[in-house]
C-alpha cells in the first residue's frame, strides 16, 4: 500500500474547508497620495484571538484605490496591524480599536495614505449557491463602473449610506452599472449597498465608490 504523506501546509489547507461556526470575512482598504505602498502582511487581535495574514500583492499604486479579503477571523479586531513598505522603508502600524468602514492615515509623512477596515454587519456574506439567488458586485471598490451578477430573477436596488435608494432594475444575470443614479447622473463618493431582493430572499452586499 502507498504510504499517504501529507504536508504541514496541506494540512491547515484541508481544515480550513471545514467552515467555523461563527466568524467574519473582512475587507482591507487602501487609499493612496502622491506615493505607493505595499503591504507584506497584516496582524488581527481580538481579545485572546490573533493571526497574522500574508498580504503578498496588496499594492497600491500612486492616487489609487485597493482591496485585500483576509481569511475567516473570529471576530472585528480590536488591533489590525499592517507590515507596509514605502519607497523601499518599512514601516509597521497599528490601527487602535478600528471601526467599520472608517478611513485611518498612516503616520506622518505617509498620512496621505488611508487603510480601512469593513466587514459584513447582520447579513453574512456566505458562498454562492447556484440553485438559489446570488449577487456578486465586482468590483467592491468602483471608481468608473461595476459589474453586478445576479440568478436573474427578482430586482436590485442600490442605496446609498442613509439608506436612501439611487437606482433601481431588474435582476439580470449581468448588468454593467456606470456609478450613476437613475437619471444617468455620476454619484458621489462613499459607501453604497446593493439589495438583490428575490422572492422571500434578499442579499446584501457593500461597496465603496471612489473617484
């Protein structure tokens, strides 16, 4: 019989298909000035709970805008600490009890760029399910467009921060939405929600529009 041998990595990979009970899957934001950074890793700590992520390829280039989805975390963390790199200096720092959706500057002299942190709040953001509706909006981050994905059944709305909807049309399988209001006027920057609304069913999902 062939001896099974499986690696340490293997390992961590096959338990991390076993989905945890309870957890969020949170979103990294960066927002960028007049120069670059990348980000190495990043450290989450929420009461005795705390990881560390590699963040290779979390870059963002000069006036831009990126994201980073970590990995299941327990909780929102009290501490997010990112390894970033500036022009070739390292830098790490922490970001004290975050909240959702708020833009932190990095210290003097990179102030001009912002880390965010969000995460679902009361809808969880589980896996797409083929028989049943789904909505993916991609990308989270929009500055011109974005494309929308639906089962195409039932309709989508989209709304801004308090609440008030800007657009509204029928679910398609894929609609191109160009960052405007129903009129075809641009919106302004800030955080928007798209609502798939099927039947008994609805599915929330958030995004940022920045220009």
């Amino acid at each position: 019989m062939k001896k099974l041998s499986l690696s340490l990595a293997t390992v961590l990979f096959l338990l991390g298909m076993v989905a945890p009970a309870a957890g969020l899957v949170i979103t990294g934001y960066l927002r960028t000035g007049a120069e670059p950074v990348g980000i190495d890793s990043a450290y989450f700590a929420s009461g005795s709970t705390h990881a560390w992520f590699p963040t290779s390829g979390w870059h963002c280039d000069t006036m831009a805008t990126d994201t980073f989805v970590f990995p299941w975390f327990a909780s929102f963390p009290d501490t997010a600490r990112l390894a970033a790199e500036f022009n070739g200096q390292p830098l790490v720092q922490d970001f004290l009890s975050p909240s959702r959706a708020v833009w932190y500057p990095f210290w003097d002299p990179h102030d001009q760029t912002q880390a965010m942190f969000d995460a679902p709040t009361g809808i969880e953001e589980g896996r797409r399910n083929p028989t049943g509706p789904y909505l993916v909006v991609s990308p989270s981050v929009v500055r011109n467009a974005a494309v929308i994905l639906t089962s195409g059944t039932g309709c989508v709305e989209l709304a801004d921060a308090a609440g008030n909807t800007v657009r509204t049309f029928p679910a398609a399988a894929r609609v191109r939405w160009a960052a405007d209001d129903a009129a075809g006027r641009a919106l302004p920057e800030g955080i928007y929600f798209c609502r798939l609304t099927a039947g008994r069913t609805a599915i929330v999902r958030k995004l940022i529009l920045a220009r």
